[in-house]
C-alpha cells in the first residue's frame, strides 16, 4: 500500500482496538506484575471509546480522525497510558495536518512527532523499561525501511518486528520508570505492559497497510 486514507486509518484503529480486547487479560497479567494491574482495562475501555467516536462518523481529515482518537484516549484511560497514548496520537494529527491521506513521508514524520511527544510528557529513554523501548526501534525501522525503497505496507511490517523485539528486550530490564521502577530490582524478569500494548499498535498498522 502507498498510502492510508482515512478509512485505512479508522481501520488500523478498530484493529487494535479488537486486539487490545483480545488481549486485555494479557496486559493486565504484565501489569499486575509491576504495576497496578489495570493497563488491559484503562486500554480496552479507551480504544471502545474511540470506536465508538467513530461510529458517530469518521472526520474527513487524516488531523481530525487521530486528533479525535486522541483526545478520547486522553479523556477516558486512566493511569500514564491514556496521557501517553493521547499525545501520540494528537501529535501524529498535529504534524499530519488537514490531508485526506497520509504517504510513506507523511506517516513517518507523524509516527516520529507522536514518539516525540511521548519523549516529552514521559520523559523516556531506552533501557527506562516503558512503551518507548518499543515505539522508538519501530518508528527507527520503518524510517529505514522507507529510505530502502519500501512501502507503507512493508514498512510497517519492520516496524511491528522491531517493536516486538523491542518488548521482549525489555523483560531483564530494571525499571527506572512510572510504577514499576519502585520495584527496583524485582521488576526485571517482566515485560512492560506499554511496550506490549505498542507492538499491538504497530502489528495492527501493519496488518491494515497490508490489505
């Protein structure tokens, strides 16, 4: 695929809002281990709200739509998730701007402006064991894979694998983050629930980028 529309992108979003669903007990699972056990819930009760936003209609901008994905994850999760996932998605709109469809260019630079955003609020880095050990290697692959020739569909595709590699890279890890880091040294041996739930969001982008 050379570019997502709108349809494509309200797409990606009812897919990870159906794997978010799938895999809430999962989630909670990761959480309840070093933190507090409701990143599955505050999820799937978001990504429904978001759905059910766009039931209501899909804006005709590629701005609006992830602008209005935002601002309900923002208003309806609780915990650092839904400030986190909120900004993500209101920087991609803010850097997407008023365009009916978003190219390989303009996906990556939203995807880099969404990570930049997370930077910003959470202060990440990588090794903090947080959803950045995910988000960055994807959003790094699939800048990669787009200088390589590739398009969105395939582009995406390496994002997800480096996003998984990314979460499973996190589970020796010793927390210097959110909850999890008051464990100290008994937070290693655990994935984090937020680098999980991004390679859910990137392995959903790259299945509605393939079709």
């Amino acid at each position: 695929m050379a570019a997502l529309d709108t349809t494509a992108l309200a797409d990606w979003i009812r897919r990870f809002r159906d794997v978010i669903a799938e895999k809430r007990d999962w989630l909670t699972e990761l959480d309840s281990a070093i933190g507090d056990a409701d990143h599955g819930a505050n999820m799937s009760r978001g990504m429904d709200a978001v759905v059910a936003k766009l039931d209501g209609g899909v804006p005709g901008t590629v701005d609006e739509l992830l602008k209005t994905v935002g601002m309900t994850l923002v208003s309806s999760v609780g915990g650092a998730s839904g400030p986190l996932y909120g900004t993500l998605f209101l920087r991609m709109g803010m850097t997407a701007g008023p365009v009916a469809e978003l190219d390989g260019a303009g996906l990556a630079a939203a995807l880099r402006a969404g990570l930049e955003g997370i930077v910003a609020r959470g202060k990440a880095e990588a090794g903090d064991k947080t959803m950045f050990d995910a988000m960055a290697p994807a959003v790094d692959a699939f800048d990669a894979a787009l200088a390589g020739g590739s398009d969105v569909g395939a582009a995406s595709a390496a994002a997800a694998e480096a996003a998984a590699a990314g979460r499973d890279a996190t589970e020796p890890l010793v927390a210097r983050k959110g909850r999890a880091s008051y464990l100290g040294e008994r937070s290693a041996g655990h994935l984090d629930p937020g680098a999980a739930s991004t390679t859910l969001l990137f392995e959903t982008l790259a299945a509605a980028s393939a079709d």
